[in-house]
C-alpha cells in the first residue's frame, strides 16, 4: 500500500515506463564555461530555433542551439534561457569524450516534459516544444501526448506518489519510470490550457528569445498609469485562471482514487509558478525596454526582436519609425545634463512616442514615483538618479 487507504499499486495497470512514455537522462558537457551561453550572450544569427532533428540541425550551419538545463521551481513552461554548442552535430562535445557524456543523442530536438533534477517537495513539470537538447539536470520524458501527461504529472496525487516513493530532493530519472499511472484520469484540455497561460507569462520578459512586447505598452491604453493598471488585472486574472485550473485537475485525480480524506486539492499562491505584476519591478522592465528601443534591439513598429548580434552589419534604420534607434549605438548615463541624446532626454521621447505628448508630464511623474522619487526631486531628477546610478545593478 502506498497509503493508509485502499489505494495500492496494483489498481493502476501502467507505469510511465514504456507505456506512456519515455523518461531520459541528458547531456553532460563536462565544462559547461565552454560549451554553454545565455542565449543573451551570442549573436541571435547563431543560434538554431525550432530543429528537429540533428539532420536539420548540421545542416542549418548554426553553432548554438536552446539547451534545457533544469532551472528554478516552475511548472507547465518556462525555464529557457541556456544555448549549448552543438555545431556540425557536437563535433567539439564529441572530440570532448570521454569527459564529456553525450545521452541519448536520438532523443535531441524532440517536444519534451522535463523536471529539475534537485526538486522541491512539489512538482514542477514543464513542456519544452521541438528544438531543445536537454541536460543532465533537466531530465526529460518523451510522449505522444505531452500536454494529456503532464496533466498527471504536476497533479497533486503525482507529488503524494513520488514523496512515497522517494521522500529525497533529488529526483532522478528511475522514480519518474516507474510511477505508476492511469491514463483514463489525463486532462489534456485543461492541462493545455496551462501551458499556455505559463507560456505567455514566460514570453511577456525580455528574458524570453520569444518576447514581442513590453505587456505595458501591449495594454493599449491612453496613459501609463491606466497601462500598467490594465497589465496588473490582466497578470490577477491569469493567476486566478491557473490557480482555478490546477485545482480542479488536482481534483479530477483525487476524486479518481478516493482520496478526499488523505488530499485536499488547494493551490497554494506560492506554487502558482507566474511572475506576479509589480509597480517597481515592471517600470524597470518598462526602462529597460525603452533602452532597448534606443539601441536597437526592439522597434515599437515591429514585434521581438529586430537586431540583437553585432557588428553593425545588416542593421536597418528604415524598421524604426515611431521611434529612431540612436544614431552611434551609444547611451550616455550620466548625473547631469550633458548630451542632448543622453538616456533621460531619449526617456521623454520614448514616453511621447507610445503615449504622446499630451500624457507625457503625467507619464514621466507616475514613472519617477515608481523609481523611489524623492520629495525635493523633478521627475526627471529622479529618472536621471535611475539611470546613473540603480539602472545597472538591476541588470546585473
């Protein structure tokens, strides 16, 4: 018996293993200071999206490709953020054996469920879509019905029967084999729901390669004030819809097993894994957007991104109208008024290009408030204070 219950292992006539799916151990690099990046940190033209297999991937001539390496507590999606050197199908990682230990090569590319390997005493599975090669701390499992799978898998019951079955923090692929399912319970509906409330949370940051859009400015509203207010209902209701969603698949697997006296299906808000709205944090974003307008990086006419590798090769000026990207790629940030193009002046411009000139008193006050403005400060003092001096921790 895995519980005080009537409910043992032999009610469930499948495990994961072999019959719902594959779970796999990954790639370990040995020296991931020389085989991985932050996606940030490489040229956006190197990088290989969206393959499908290793065929596709040598012959696209990319040497960097998205890299699943586990990541914090998050379900349902997220935790993209690392690029390994795959290049001429991992010749450098292959010439690296034996120190280097390439798993499960066949497997590289797919859609994929994974985990953490070092975990909480909850799950956190997350779907990761085609294209990705995985790590030897994100673990991964291979379905035909990835949504349907993960269903069961961040459902509460699934914790119950993995804390059973190994009470530790280290998750490893064995115990994900052999948990023992039913598949008449999956919900793929609500469970792809999630995935994709998760995913538009993920993509809403600068930290996703698939970001389009500040989600201020997305808001379409006269001022920013009323921007940011729309965005902050708008990420409540998402939490809500996640939180509501999660419980009843919670739910659907207690009520499958009887176990309304040992579970109870409340989602603490701790476990609903979306970034909550945040006045300060969120017109940081908001500054850190703008500057990435200056530089060129995003364009307010164009969704995602529009430059992000070097060289000033191929750049475009033409894809800048609303609001030009700087002319020499240099922002000054200074405590004083010295340069005519410095980051506090192109702020006012770049306020009057999305909300207009009408709102951009209001708007720069309601910014400078959001950034610790002090009583004896303009709001263009405590912008420039901002930028000279907090914008750059906040980036580190």
């Amino acid at each position: 018996d895995v519980c005080s219950s009537d409910l043992t292992y032999s009610c469930f006539p499948v495990t994961i293993r072999g019959d719902v799916a594959d779970a796999r151990q990954g790639l370990a690099t040995a020296d991931n200071n020389r085989f991985l990046r932050f996606w940030q940190e490489v040229g956006i033209q190197k990088i290989g999206f969206g393959m499908e297999s290793r065929q596709q991937a040598q012959s696209s001539h990319k040497k960097w490709f998205p890299y699943n390496k586990g990541g914090e507590f998050r379900k349902w999606y997220g935790n993209q953020e690392y690029v390994v050197n795959w290049e001429n199908d991992g010749k450098e990682l292959f010439e690296f054996l034996p120190r280097s230990v390439i798993r499960n090569p066949s497997y590289y590319f797919k859609p994929s469920i994974s985990w953490s390997r070092i975990t909480s005493s909850f799950n956190s599975f997350r779907f990761y879509p085609t294209g990705f090669i995985f790590d030897q701390a994100g673990h991964s499992i291979f379905s035909n019905d990835a949504p349907a799978t993960m269903s069961y898998l961040n459902s509460k019951f699934c914790s119950f029967i993995l804390n059973v079955m190994n009470p530790t923090m280290n998750l490893e692929v064995g115990y994900i084999q052999s948990i023992p399912v039913a598949t008449k319970t999956f919900s793929e509906k609500s469970s792809s729901i999630l995935i994709d409330i998760a995913k538009k949370d993920w993509e809403s940051y600068e930290t996703s390669w698939d970001f389009a859009q500040n989600p201020i400015i997305r808001t379409q509203q006269p001022n920013l004030e009323q921007a940011f207010s729309t965005w902050e209902q708008q990420n409540a209701d998402a939490v809500a819809e996640m939180k509501r969603l999660e419980e009843e698949n919670n739910k659907l697997f207690i009520d499958a097993y009887g176990l309304q006296d040992e579970l109870t299906p409340d989602v603490p808000d701790e476990q609903i894994t979306l970034t909550r709205a945040d006045r300060e944090k969120d017109s940081q974003r908001l500054v850190s957007y703008a500057l990435g307008c200056m530089m060129g990086r995003y364009s307010l006419d164009e969704p995602g991104l529009i430059y992000a590798h070097a060289g000033n090769q191929n750049f475009d000026a033409s894809r800048y109208q609303r609001f030009p990207a700087d002319a020499d790629g240099i922002i000054p940030l200074t405590e004083m008024h010295w340069f005519e193009d410095d980051a506090t002046h192109r702020i006012r411009e770049f306020l009057t290009a999305v909300w207009g000139k009408d709102t951009l008193d209001a708007n720069m006050l309601w910014l400078a408030e959001s950034l610790d403005k002090k009583a004896n400060e303009t709001a263009e003092d405590t912008i420039r204070r901002y930028l000279a001096s907090k914008f750059y921790k906040d980036h580190m």
